[in-house]
C-alpha cells in the first residue's frame, strides 16, 4: 500500500520553502547593508546574485505564483523601505535624493558648471555636494515640490511594482527587499524604470510613444534599453529614432557648452574636466555600484519571462539536453520542455559556449 502524504506535510515545505526564499531576499539586505561588506566593490554582486537565488528557490517550489506568498513578499520589502525612509535604518547610501531635484538650478546651462549644495541628512551632516549633471535633461524635472525625493522614488517602485502585477517573476524580481531599499535610500534609477515600464508592459499607441521619450530623457540606461530592444527586433528606425530623440533632448545644452554635454552626459565623467581613460573607469565602476544592476533586474523581469518560453521551445532542444545531462536528469525528458530553475539559468550560457565553438571552426 503506498503511503499518503498528508496536507500538512505540504504546508510544512512550502513554508519552509518561502522561510529560505525570505532568508536570502531580506537576509542579504542586513548582511550588505549592515557590515563592512557594504564598503567593498562587490556589495552589488552579492545582493544581485543573492536576488537571483531568492528567485530561484521561489521559482522551483512554485511559490511565485502563490498570491499570499507574493503579497508577503512585496509587504516585507515595502515595510523595511518605510522604515528606511522614515528612520534613516540602513539610509543615507546616496546624495542623489538631495541632489537630483536641485540640479534645475544650474538651468540654463544645465551641465556647464556643478552643482554646489550642502544638506543634513538623518541628523547627520553638514554634508557637501560639488559635482556636475551626468543625466539627461528631464531627471531633474520629475519631482514633487516640497517633498522628500524618496517619496517620489519609493512611488515609482510602488508605482511600477503594481504595474507589472501581472507577472508573478516580475512581481517577485522588482519587489523584492533589495530593490525597494534603493529607492528607499532615493535611487532616481526608480523613476526612469517606472517609464521604461509604461512603454513596454502598461500602455499602447501614441501613450506608449510617450512615456518612450520621457525615458529617453531621464538616465543613460534607458536609452540604451531603448535603442538595443529595437536594433535587437530589427528595427532600424526606431532605434535610430531614438537616437536622434536623445540628440534633441542634448543639442540645446550642446549649443551652451559642447564640452560640458561631452564630458557629463556622453562619457558620464562626473570630474570638471574630461579625464583620461575616463569611459575605462566608469565600466569597471559599474561593477561596484549597488543602483545598476537593478536595471539587469528590470530586464530579466520585464523581457525575461517571453525569453523562459523560448527556452522551453523548441530552438533551444539541444542546449536542453546538453544542460540536462551536465545536472545528471534524464535527457529525454528535455523534449518535453520540462527545465528546472537550474536549468533556465545556464541555458544562455550553453548557446553562447555553443555559438561562439562555431564561430572558431
């Protein structure tokens, strides 16, 4: 006679499974934040990666689409981001909330000279700012008068969170602790990535072209989101377009000091004078920024559940069984597009081994 398992021994895993996806989600967040990890260059490797794990227990168990554990999910990270905001408790990573809606005064010539600010920041400071603008025109535009900034960046998380209720990978990718504590500490990555989200996920038509052009010009990333989604599609004008849509939105401060818009808004020196080897630099400073790789985050959970299904398809049957075989399954079963979490991981990176074995023949 086979033995029945019991209902009880389901909820017993699945809260054990959603107790390690919590762990890893909100545990990183104290272990980054709170130690000297945070002053190392890998402090956003670690909570990218340690969101990917949280994701992937989430993804294996099914919890992700189970609406109480989502609600858990976005509650929790909702709740350690109002404490944030309101307290100060791991607060305070970025100038960028004091920084950001004060650039307006540099108008006209918006990145001839730098910006020169002193603020108090939880009890904290005098604390100084003397850099120029390295964003593009309208960031310092999308703000509410006499409002802390990190209201506006904490309701565009919220804002896009609730956009993207649609998806449960997204849900669980963009409302997850780590993300919702940079626009606590007010990220403006937040705003421009609420716009990314009314292109691509929310609105249609004329509305959608819209908000495109918004997000062409807020912060460097989304324009180049923007112009390799189109080039990616084939679509030369559009991605052309776009280009030309950035120009526009430069040329009027290009005209008031070309070097200015060269320096900041192009090679994104943030020195008053271009400095050598400057775009080396900022790429290797880009691994150690704990905001940027949020728009990695934002990719995979806007594009990425489209791209799972190609995974699943038949395209990718042979990286499937390669993929299979290396985690000791049973390889027939990859026609049956039956993948583990484990498996979806690793399949672009089988293609890319696969595609670049036949580029050297």
């Amino acid at each position: 006679m086979s033995e029945t398992v019991r209902p009880s021994s389901h909820r017993w895993t699945r809260a054990v499974e959603a107790g390690a996806a919590f762990a890893v989600g909100v545990g990183s967040v104290f272990l980054v934040l709170g130690t000297p990890v945070l002053e190392t260059g890998t402090a956003g490797v670690i909570l990218f990666l340690a969101l990917l794990l949280a994701f992937v227990l989430a993804y294996r168990s099914g919890l992700y689409r189970r609406p109480e554990f989502l609600a858990a999910w976005v509650g929790a990270a909702a709740a350690l981001a109002l404490v944030s905001a309101l307290t100060g408790f791991f607060n305070g990573l970025t100038d960028e909330p004091y920084a950001t809606p004060a650039f307006v005064r540099l108008l006209p010539d918006l990145y001839g000279k730098p910006l020169q600010l002193t603020y108090h920041q939880y009890g904290s400071g005098p604390l100084s700012i003397d850099d120029p603008f390295i964003y593009l025109p309208l960031m310092p535009f999308v703000q509410l008068p006499g409002l802390d900034y990190r209201v506006v960046t904490l309701g565009a998380w919220a804002l896009t969170v609730g956009l993207l209720r649609r998806s449960p990978t997204a849900v669980v990718l963009m409302g997850s602790p780590w993300v919702a504590m940079l626009a606590a500490n007010g990220f403006n990555d937040a705003v421009p990535l609420l716009f990314l989200t009314l292109t691509f996920v929310t609105l249609r038509g004329w509305s959608s072209r819209l908000a495109e052009v918004v997000s062409l010009g807020l912060k460097q990333f989304a324009n180049a989101i923007i112009v390799v989604y189109y080039l990616w599609r084939r679509q030369w004008l559009e991605a052309l377009l776009a280009v030309g849509i950035t120009v526009a939105f430069l040329l009027p401060f290009a005209l008031l000091d070309p070097s200015g818009v060269l320096c900041h808004a192009i090679l994104l020196d943030p020195q008053p004078v271009c400095a050598s080897g400057n775009v080396v630099s900022f790429a290797v400073g880009v691994f150690g920024h704990l905001n940027y790789y949020v728009w990695v985050v934002w990719v995979f959970a806007v594009f990425g559940p489209a791209y799972v299904v190609r995974l699943r398809g038949p395209d990718y049957l042979r990286e499937r069984t390669t993929v299979t075989r290396w985690l000791g399954g049973d390889a027939s079963r990859a026609a049956t597009q039956d993948v583990s979490a484990w498996a979806l991981v690793l399949l672009p990176f089988v293609r890319f081994r696969n595609w670049f074995a036949r580029a050297e023949k």
